[in-house]
C-alpha cells in the first residue's frame, strides 16, 4: 500500500485527540447508499495483518488488509465550517453519492 497523505491541519487535530498509546485507524464497512463507509475510530491494538503508517512522532494510522484496497491513496484533511467540522477523506479511486457520507469502488474489481 502506498502511503496515505494527511494535511497539516489534519494532523494537528490528531495529535491534540491521540492518546500516548492510541493511533487512528481507518477503515472501510459495507453500508450507504453506494455500498461501502468510512469508520474513523481511535484504536490500541495492532493486528497482524494491519498496515502501520507513521507521520513524524506522534501521529500513527493503521489500515488493516480488507480495507486497504479501498483507501489507496487516499487524502485526510481537517474541516473547519461555521456550524462543523471534521475530518474530510478524498479519495480518488472512489465515487461518492448524493449523501456525501458512503462511497463505490470506481473499480469494480477492488470490491471484497
């Protein structure tokens, strides 16, 4: 997998949110309208199958094997509107729907 790319205020979010032992993972569920979800979720356990990706000291993602071919790429920026904000991911090997929220493969083939 190559590497994801998280933006500055991305990151800056994350490092005031991370616990010391805690990281991000990222992750992929079936579900939405287009057929599959994000999920977000801070975590404390690696598996053996999981990706570990590390920017500068205090910032870890892990991926695990399912969801890695459907986040390929992909970008996490930090949002800031009037009435909310959060964390943004673009992806360009996906189609997202009308929602905004759920997303489909823009190659079949990458389904598992």
């Amino acid at each position: 997998m190559s590497q994801i790319e998280i933006d500055k205020e991305a990151a800056d979010q994350l490092r005031e949110v991370i616990g010391e032992d805690q990281f991000l993972r990222i992750g992929v569920r079936g579900g939405g309208c287009s057929g599959f979800e994000y999920v977000l979720a801070l975590d404390d356990t690696v598996g053996e199958d999981d990706t570990v990706l590390n920017y500068d000291d205090q910032v870890k993602v892990v991926i695990n094997a399912e969801s890695a071919p459907l986040l390929e790429g992909i970008r996490v920026r930090w949002q800031k509107e009037a009435l909310q904000s959060g964390f943004m991911i673009e992806n360009p090997g996906a189609s997202s729907c009308g929602c905004g929220v759920s997303f489909r493969p823009k190659d079949a083939e990458s389904c598992f």
